[in-house]
C-alpha cells in the first residue's frame, strides 16, 4: 500500500491547503505536491513547520505564515486558485470545554473569512473539514448524515455552523462547497505530546516511552478510526466530483478504546500497563459511521484495515520523527 494517496485526478491545479501545517492538512499537501501547485496556509498555532520543511526547502509549495481570519491576506492568496482544503482549525473537544472563544474565532471566523476571499477570488471548490463530533452522543448507530445533528461540545457546536454557512455560500453565491465529516483519523504527523492529543498518537507514545496507557472511562465507548491516507484521498475525490452538501468520511468499522490499547502494545511489543480513570466532559460514548452517501457521491472506499493502519503509524513514530 502506497503511503501517499494515489488518484488519476487532481493534477496542474493551483491550490491552498489551510492549516497545511498541521496533521491532516500536511499529509493533503503531501500528495497535492507532486503534481499541482500548492500554497500552503498557517499561522503555526497547532500545526509544526517540520510537517512540511522539506516540501518549503525544495520549493515544492510556497508557504503562506499568516491567520485564517486575515482577510485581505486570503484574499492575496487565494487569487486564481482552483480549489481550496480548509483544514485550519484548533481540533479539540477538551480544549474547546476549556476555552470556547478560542475555537470560535479559528473555527467559525476562519471559516467564513475563508468563505469570502473564496467566493470574491473565484475559487472553484472549497472542501471544508467537518467532524464526527457534530452528531452528539445520539444512541442511534451507524451515524448517517440524515440525522439530526446534535453537537455537545464548542468545538462541535463551531463545525456545524461552519458547514451551514458552506451550504449558504453554496445557495446565495454559488460557491461549490462540500464538508467532510472526518471520523477518528489517525496516521503519521499526528500531534502526540499535547494534553489534547487524539487517544491513537497518545497511546503510540506513552508505549514506546515504557509508560502506562490512561484510557477515560472504562473502555468500551467505541470510535470508527480512519487512517490518514483513506482521508486524504477523500479530500481528492470530493474535491473533482460535483459532490456537494455533507458526507461522513470513516473506515465504517468500529473499535473499543481497550481494543485499541492492548493493539497497538502488541504492535510494538512492549510491556505496560492500561489504566482507567474518570471520563472527560463534553466527549461522546459511541460512534460509528454510515460512508454509502460518500462511496456512492465520490467513490469513496477505505483501503486501510486497522492492522495496516497502525502498522504504518508506529512504525513512523518510531523513527522519531514525531
């Protein structure tokens, strides 16, 4: 399996990666690179220069170090660009909990600042970078985008705005837009060390460390994981099909959090310890997603199982490179 999303499309276009810094974001610019000019956007706040150095040292993408809600900078930017990824955001549902005016202004002024220099420069597509977390902790499995939506935390409450302000500028101005509901993606470049890390990277990294592994709550809640690449190469279907509206992006599978745990110490095989504390405010029980509108809009379909998945991402956390 290759590690860059392969696709025939997506080829001597001129785009701008938001938040191309950070996780998801920089392995979209990875792929994009090879074959299309790229610029990427980052104000550095969660994303790491070291995600991309290489790709700025061989001038491979030009990079724009500046804030989403900046709008005469995007719309510098954004001039003659085909299509835009929008994944600038501060993705954290316990941060958020924390501190709601800080995920509002990235998320919900970002996007639409975003929205504008998009509409005002001709941009062809904007693909914006929805989440799994706009369903709530509705009993009802598997996730279909259908349901009525349920946010439970800032963070969710900013990602369901942002997608109806994606389908107004789609209505009022013509602007083709299409939000992409990620699930729990995981891969290499995730953030590990943060007290907000996503529960993949932060158990890699405790494991190769020797240290226990904290899992809050009693492990049964259940996420549907999806590695990096299937998502990337989401992101490029969407973007060249004439998909519009909201599509669930997921492996469609769903994995116990104590599962999760006692994979990835087998797949390093190493010895420690998983302990249980108390739940964390403002996070779901279950979650599992419905991807048939996605495979039937833009062919969407999950290449990585969750063996391959981790496989690739220990083994790039162990290189050291995180």
């Amino acid at each position: 399996m290759s590690s860059r999303a392969e696709t025939d499309s997506m080829k001597n276009k001129r785009v701008v990666v938001t938040g191309g810094a950070g996780f998801i974001g920089s392995n979209l610019v990875w792929s994009l690179c090879e074959s299309n000019e790229v610029i990427v956007v980052d104000n550095l706040s969660t994303g790491k220069i070291e995600n991309i150095r290489a790709l700025i040292d061989e001038r491979k993408i030009r990079f724009v170090r500046g804030s989403v809600t900046d709008l005469k900078l995007m719309k510098r930017t954004l001039k003659g660009v085909d299509f835009v990824f929008h994944e600038a955001a501060i993705p954290s549902v316990p941060r958020s909990v924390k501190d709601p005016l800080v995920i509002n202004e990235a998320g919900i002024t970002g996007t639409l600042t975003t929205l504008v220099a998009s509409r005002d420069c001709g941009v062809r597509k904007l693909i914006f970078a929805s989440s799994s977390s706009v369903y709530g902790d509705t009993p009802t499995l598997s996730k279909h985008e259908g349901m009525t939506l349920n946010p439970m935390s800032p963070y969710a409450v900013t990602k369901v705005t942002c997608e109806n302000y994606c389908s107004l500028f789609a209505e009022l101005y013509g602007l083709m837009t299409v939000s992409l509901r990620y699930f729990n993606v995981y891969g290499p470049r995730q953030e590990s060390g943060s007290q907000y890390a996503a529960v993949i990277p932060g158990f890699i990294a405790k494991a190769l460390a020797g240290e226990d592994l904290v899992i809050f709550g009693d492990g049964k809640q259940t996420r549907d994981f999806a590695y990096i690449q299937d998502v990337v190469r989401a992101n490029l279907l969407a973007a060249e099909s004439r998909a519009k509206g909201s599509y669930n992006v997921a492996s469609g599978n769903k994995t116990r959090i104590s599962d999760l745990a006692h994979a990835i110490i087998n797949t390093i095989g190493c010895r420690v310890r998983v302990r249980y504390e108390s739940p964390r405010s403002g996070e779901i029980r279950h979650s599992l997603a419905d991807i048939a509108k996605a495979r039937k809009a833009f062919g969407y379909t999950p290449e990585y199982s969750m063996q391959m998945g981790l496989k690739e991402t220990v083994a790039w956390f162990s290189k050291g490179d995180c």
